[in-house]
C-alpha cells in the first residue's frame, strides 16, 4: 500500500494532524491534470497555519484589437498556487504560465501567472455578460479571489450618429455644434479641430468642448468664423465627421452723418448734402446692408453779392463865397451788402461856378449891372439858336411824311434777342446806305412768322437808326404775300402738334407674364413670370399722354420724358412689374436730383421716391436714355428733373424736315428741338408724315445747359446765285425759358427759300444750332427737292414696332429653365456672402439693395430688371460671363438651344391712337 502511494504523490505517512490537508491536496492536483470537463476545484483548503494570499497585481479589463490576443497576468504573495477562473470555469492549467520569486523582505513566496485569451474564445461565448477572468490564489492558510476583469472585442464603426451642422450666427451670439460619434469599444473620446488645427477649451475660456461631445462658444468673434471638425478616437480607430462651416457675420450700421456741404451755387439757387456710410459696422460675411439713405440733399439758396451803385448827384450848392459851389452823392443806390464791392469814384465833387471870372471882393453896384447885363444876353442868343433849330427840323419832318415812297413795315420780323445776320445776301442789303435812309428815327416794329408758330403773343420793338433813301417796292410787295401764307401754315402746324390723342397699346395677360410695348417709344412694360395668380387673367393697358400733360414742374423743373399710364389700377401683382420710361437728361447725380411722380384718383400729383432715395417700396434705375422702375402698383407715372446746378443738361435732339411750298419757287426748311426721348421724335415723325415733309438729315443731339443762356438756329451757306433767304429771316433765336420749359412741345421753327429759277432743283446749305456759350451743332442739307430724285433717310423703328405685345416665354430672353436654375443658385446664402447681392453688383446694380432683400426671390426681381434693361439686344453673353465670374456657373446661357424654349401662340396688340 506505502508504494502504491508513493506513486500517486500522496505521501501517506505524515503525522495525523496534517493528513486532512494531504487528501485535500491530493484531490486537487487530480483535479488539475485532468480535462476541462473534470469537477471544479475546492473553493477552499483546509487551514493551516500563515497567511492568506495577497494579491499583488490583478487582472485589468481587455481589449481584443484586430486578431491579436490579450495577455492577463496576476500576481500574489504568499501564494502556493494561482489558477484562472473564466466564465465560471477553470482554466487548463496548460494555458497558464507561471514565474515563482522570493520576497526579499518578508521571506515569502511570490508567485505571478499569465494567461492568453483570443479573439475566438470571447466570440464562442454568448453569456448574459460580458466575457470575464478571474484569479484564485492558495496559501497554507486558504484560498483568495482577485477581481473579475472583463474582455471585449474592440471596434469603432464609420458613421457619426450626429455630424456637426454649419450655421450662420451675429457677432457675440453663441454657437452650439453638436456631435455624436459613432458607436465603439471602448467609448470613442472626441476632439474637435477648427481649421485642421485642435482645438484646447484650456487655454480659451470662451469655447467649451466638455458638454456630452458638443462644442459650445459663448459669444462668438469674427475669429471664430472656420470649418469644425469633430475627431473621435478609441484604440481601434480614428473617425473624422463632415465639417461644419461657421460663418460670424456683421450686420452694417450707419455712420453718423457728416456736416452739410457747403451750397453749391455761389449765388442763387443750389444744393447741399451731408453723407453717411455704412462702415459702424462694415457689414462682413454676408451681413445685412444699411438700411436708408446714405445721402440726403437739400435745396439752399446763397445770398448773391450786390456791388454798391451812387445815387443821383444832389443839385449843386449855393455859390459861395470863394467861387465854387458843390454836390454830393451816397453809394446807396443801393448799398453794398453780401460782400459786394462799394461804390468807385468820389462822393464830392466842387467846381468854380463863375466860370473863372470869379472877383471876391465887388463893391460896387455898376460892375453888378455889368456883369448882369452879360448874362442876360448870352441867354438871349441861346434861345434864339434852339428855335432855329426847331423850326429847321419841324420842315424835314413834314417832307418826309408828305413823300409818296412809304414802306411797307409788316414784313419784316420780331426778335426776342439779338438779331443774327448769317447770311450773305442780308448783310449785303444791310450795307447799302440807300435801304433806310428815309426811316430816320423812326420805331421799326417787326413781326416774326417762327414767333407766331410758336403760339407767342407778345411783340418786340427793334429801334433802329435811318438813312437817306429809298425802299425796293417789288420785293416788299412779294415778301409780305409769302409770309402770310407762310404764317398761316406754321399756325395749323402747330395746331396739329397738341391736339393728338394718346398712344396706346392692350393685350391679355395671364400665369406666364409678358411684355407690352408702345412701338417706336421707347416706353414698355414687363409683367414677370407669376405675377398674375394662376387661373386668372387680366386685360393690361400701357398708354402715353401726348397732349398736354397735367403736370406741370415747378420754376425750373423739368419734365424729363412721357406721362405714361399702365393698368387696370385694381390689380396686384405678386412681385413687382418693371416700366420703362424713357427720358432726356444727362444722368449726373451732382448736377440732376430727378424724381418720380405718381398722379392720384382725384387728378393731383404725388413723388412716389427720389431716383437716390434708399427705400423698399418701389426701386429706380436710371440708365442714361431710360429710367426703369420696379412697382407694386399700376397707375400714372412722370419722370420730373430739379436742376441743381447750372451744369444740369438737358438733351435735345435736333431735326430737320423739308418740303415745296404752295408756291413752286418756294422751299420750307423746319427745324425741331425736341426731347431726345423716341416717343418725342415719333410725335414729330408722325406730324411731319402728314405734312408731306422729309427728313433732310440724321438727327442730332444738343446738349443744352441750364445756364438762362437763349438757343440760336441759323442758315448758313446758301448758294448765292441758285437760292435767297429773306432779310432778317437766315437766324431765328428762341429764349432759354422757352426751351427749358417746353412742356414736351417740340420747338418748331421755320425757314423759307426762294429759288431764282425752276430749273435750280438741288440744294445745299449748313443748318446751325447752338447755345450761346454753349454747345453747338451742325446739320449738312443735302437733297433734292423734287420728291422723285430725293435721297430719304430712314426713320428709326425699333423691332418692337412689329411685336407690340408678347406673351409667355417668347415675351424673356432668359428661358425658364435657366433662369429657375440662377434663382435656386443664388438666392441661397453660402459662407462667402449672400450670392444675390454679388449678381447684382455683377449687373452694375449697386444702389439700394435693401430693396431687393425684402423680396422673396431677390435674384428671381434682379433678372426681371436685366430683362427690363436688355429688351432690344437681350445680351446673354454678358450675362454668363457675369454668373462666370461669380464662380457659380460654368455654361454659358447663349449656348442654350432654342429647342429648350416652348414657344406658345402669342396674340397680337391692339393699338390705339396711332
């Protein structure tokens, strides 16, 4: 029996107190070397006498990364034995390693094990828990557990279950990013990089990253504006989210306004203004633009320096005593004031009132009587002079008025200013000293056929200094029959000019929108896509007043183009309509402030805004022939100028007619100064038509300053031996007021020639046109003045005249598609800005933008003024270069098919008044 246990290892002959610990130990090796399968090992052995095991290290919980194992390792003092538990089952002790040492200190023995898990053993596993190990140390004493340490496979999976969102936020705002990392063992850590660079909540007190993963900035700077990026990490992996652009906008904010200029003018009436600008802020990022004017102007008016002038000299003195008497004078006729210059010259003048025969000291009454008697008879052969005199004259007068050669008075002509004389033959007959001579001193009263054209009733007088001779009676005689006929046909002219009906042009319009114009105008008006709700249409008039408009400017305001009417006034539209005036200044915002004018229901006119007033109710562009408007509302518009300069011009254009007269020696030349606006010139156009006359020559354009200086028209150059111009008639002079205030009446005025012959049949001459001091113009007359040889010259008709309405998408030179596609692009906001506001600085639309913000679809109103601009050329190319420019785009519209465009029927105009 000793053998047999001698060979299980059971050492059988020990004292008996310690045989209890021997069996227990015997069963558990038995227990060891067994499979995986045998009985769990005693919790417990018997007692004996040390210590318990102390553990010196423990399992720590595990990852498994990939395919590669963990290592658990456990350590305890004093320890016999160390085993590893897993999942309620003991490990093979095949699978443990262990290291034995001594402790130095204490003497004890030290025992430290290792063991593997794998990646399959934690897969294989389906426990209610997570995979776990635990030790179990012996001593002579028992038995100790360490803690259960747990093993999990790592991974970290690709999406953010929240990546963070761009915003847009004011200045000092809070900014919340919110991120949620993807899902992972163990939990991912999260660090947010702004710009690629990390961002560390330490050193910046303003930005918080611990709040469950988001990054919250308190109140945000311009240098807060980047792109974040949330950055989660565990031991598997890195995961990067989107990144989210944080734009920190400005919204702008007036300065404060400057001191108000100076007045312009300095003398009379001018302008002066004061300025702010929007930089109290500058608005940034995409921040909102000012709202309100940045300019306001007033009118002022300078006190004009009056230079002092004397007053009559006083009667002179008493003689006194030493010869002299005197006179004095006051320099208040008037007065010096506003820094005018005082009077020049002596306020005193004395002189001898003898005559030099002075003698101081006469006593005695016989030199009195002699010089008395002196005097008495120098006075005596004074008077007998003068009515020798009379007498003489009195005789010349009565020869003349008793002579049979009377002139014939009436035909000759009025001037409202200086008389020119261009011509060659009038300057010839005014150098022959016989032509007047029987006219000395007498008052010359002149009538003038242009001044009665022009409806003007009121006479000059040209005084003019006779000569001896005699006046031609046959040409006399023939001149007065002519201007009388002459007269009369300028009278019925100008009658037919301001009797005409208005110009009017209707058509039906629906969902899809159009176009209206009055042909050959200038004048249209564009209903967008949409701005009639669908299922519904309405008969839309546009209309021009040609006979004497209602308005009527103030002083030297100036109405600057038609009376355009458009309606029915009851409908509203959904986004704004766009009308197109054309009119006749010289845009200068220095020299111009022009306004735009609405008459109301009961006749009266109202300003509807200023073309530079900042404002959102209604928008005005003013280009350099038209002014286009963008309204909510139909009604009766006028464009009206306030000169606020002398610079101020007003453009005219100039044109010249022809035709023969009743007479077939005669030729009529008129010239007209009109409005430089196409509605003007077709006015005159159509009057003309009906007259016979043809146009001698292309227009041309005068610009005429509002300086108070008179407009001169002459005839110049006429051929000495084919044609003649009656005297006085070769220059013709309009005052400024006449022409500055016309009212849209053109000036009209009248030349006749006289051929010496019927076989002279072409003429040639210079018509000239100028402002005195100012700017000039030359017409070259060259023709025929037989209507079969005649040379015509085109009346100017825009395409529009064969299309006055268009409907739908034929009606836009931008097709839907596209323009829907430019809507989408640039009505939404990016990080560099709003991309509206860059298509309109793109489209030279820099000016009350404010306007355009309060659309719904600020780019859908800036293309409908493109189209309002561009209905003649329709330039698309410039158009894509802008949106290429602005980086949005890369097509270039004009390449667009016309297959792409429906092409509905589109009715027809009906046309009124032409």
């Amino acid at each position: 029996m000793g053998g047999g246990a001698a060979r299980s290892g059971c050492p059988l002959r020990l004292k008996r107190r310690l045989l209890p610990l021997l069996l227990g130990l015997c069963s558990w090796t038995a227990a060891l070397r067994g499979n995986d399968n045998s009985e769990s090992l005693p919790e417990s052995i018997p007692s004996a006498p040390g210590t318990l095991p102390h553990f010196m290290e423990e399992p720590d919980d595990a990852y498994i990364i990939k395919s590669n194992p963990i290592v658990l390792r456990c350590k305890a003092m004093p320890a016999m034995q160390i085993f590893f538990k897993c999942n309620g089952e003991w490990v093979h002790q095949n699978e443990h390693v262990s290291e034995e040492s001594m402790d130095e200190t204490t003497g004890l023995k030290v025992r430290e094990v290792f063991i593997n898990v794998t990646r399959q053993q934690v897969e294989d596993f389906h426990g209610p828990e997570d995979y776990w190990c635990q030790c179990v140390a012996w001593s002579h004493l028992g038995t100790s557990k360490s803690r259960k340490a747990s093993v999990r496979i790592a991974y970290l999976r690709k999406n953010f279950e929240q990546d963070p969102q761009g915003k847009e936020v004011p200045i000092e705002g809070m900014i919340v990013l919110h991120c949620r990392p993807p899902e992972g063992v163990p939990a991912a850590e999260v660090e947010w990089l702004k710009n690629e660079e990390p961002i560390d909540s330490n050193l910046d007190e303003n930005i918080d990253t611990r709040a469950d993963h988001n990054l919250i900035i308190r109140q945000a700077r311009l240098s807060d504006s980047g792109n974040y990026t949330c950055m989660a990490a565990n031991i598997v992996a890195k995961r990067r989210s989107m990144s989210a652009t944080v734009v920190v906008y400005v919204n702008g904010g007036w300065s404060s306004w400057t001191e108000w200029s100076n007045c312009n003018a300095q003398c009379g009436r001018g302008w002066q203004k004061r300025s702010r600008t929007c930089t109290n802020p500058a608005p940034l990022n995409g921040g909102a633009f000012c709202e309100g004017m940045s300019v306001q102007k007033i009118t002022c008016t300078s006190l004009c320096p009056v230079d002092g002038n004397w007053e009559v000299w006083s009667e002179w003195s008493v003689c006194s005593p030493e010869c002299e008497h005197l006179r004095v004078r006051e320099c208040i006729a008037p007065p010096p004031r506003n820094g005018g210059k005082y009077c020049e010259g002596l306020s005193q003048e004395s002189e001898n009132c003898t005559e030099g025969l002075c003698i101081q000291d006469i006593e005695t009454a016989s030199d009195i009587a002699l010089y008395s008697g002196l005097g008495a008879a120098v006075i005596a052969v004074a008077v007998l002079v003068v009515g020798v005199t009379l007498y003489r004259r009195s005789q010349s007068n009565s020869l003349l008025l008793n002579s049979s050669m009377q002139p014939d008075l009436t035909v000759s002509r009025t001037y409202s200013g200086p008389i020119c004389l261009q011509d060659p033959m009038d300057k010839e007959l005014m150098t022959e000293s016989s032509l007047f001579n029987p006219l000395s001193d007498i008052k010359v009263k002149v009538q003038s056929s242009f001044m009665v054209s022009l409806g003007v009733t009121e006479r000059a007088e040209y005084h003019g200094k006779a000569h001896s001779g005699t006046f031609p009676h046959g040409n006399n005689r023939a001149f007065g029959t002519m201007q009388a006929r002459n007269k009369a046909t300028y009278i019925q002219n100008l009658s037919s000019l301001s009797t005409r009906s208005e110009l009017k042009t209707t058509a039906i319009f629906g969902h899809l929108g159009g176009r209206l114009v009055v042909p050959n105008t200038g004048v249209s008006l564009l209903v967008p896509h949409g701005a009639i709700p669908e299922e519904s249409s309405w008969e839309i008039y546009l209309a021009i007043t040609q006979k004497e408009s209602s308005l009527q400017p103030e002083g030297t305001d100036v109405l600057l183009g038609p009376e355009v009417t458009c309606g029915p006034s009851d409908l509203s539209v959904s986004t704004p309509f766009a009308l197109t005036i054309p009119h006749c200044a010289e845009v200068n915002s220095e020299h111009w402030n022009i306004h735009l004018k609405k008459r109301t229901p009961q006749g009266k006119w109202e300003e509807v805004m200023s073309v530079e007033e900042e404002t959102t109710s209604c928008y005005c562009l003013l280009d350099p022939y038209a002014c286009h408007i963008l309204l909510n509302s139909f009604g009766t518009y006028a464009l009206i100028g306030e000169p606020i300069s002398d610079c101020a011009v007003r453009q005219l254009k100039v044109a010249v007619f022809g035709c023969l007269s009743c007479n077939s020696l005669d030729y009529n030349l008129r010239v007209y100064c009109m409005d430089n606006t196409p509605c003007a010139f077709q006015e005159v156009v159509s009057d003309e038509r009906l007259q016979g006359g043809q146009l001698l020559e292309e227009p041309k354009l005068l610009h005429f300053k509002g300086n108070t200086f008179s407009l001169q028209i002459s005839v110049l150059d006429i051929p000495p031996f084919l044609w003649r111009i009656k005297p006085f008639t070769a220059c013709q002079e309009v005052p400024f007021s006449r022409v500055w205030c016309s009212s849209q009446q053109p000036l009209h005025c009248a030349f006749s020639l006289e051929r010496y012959t019927p076989a002279t049949t072409q003429l040639s001459c210079k018509i000239c046109v100028r402002q005195v001091k100012g700017h000039e113009q030359i017409l070259q007359i060259q023709t025929s003045i037989l209507e079969n040889e005649r040379e015509t010259v085109t009346f100017f008709a825009h395409e529009d005249s064969n299309f006055p309405a268009q409907m739908g998408p034929k009606a836009f030179k931008i097709p839907y598609s596209i323009r829907q596609r430019i809507c989408a692009t640039f009505d939404t906001p990016n990080a560099k800005g709003k991309d509206w506001q860059m298509l309109a600085q793109k489209n030279s639309i820099n000016r009350n933008l404010s306007y355009f913000a309060t659309q719904s679809s600020p780019s859908a109103v800036i293309l409908d003024l493109w189209e309002a601009r561009h209905q003649h050329d329709g330039d698309l190319d410039s158009l894509a270069c802008a949106l290429e420019e602005i980086g949005r785009t890369h097509s270039k519209i004009s390449d667009i098919t016309e297959t792409e465009i429906e092409e509905p029927d589109f009715n027809y105009s009906r046309q009124n008044g032409l």
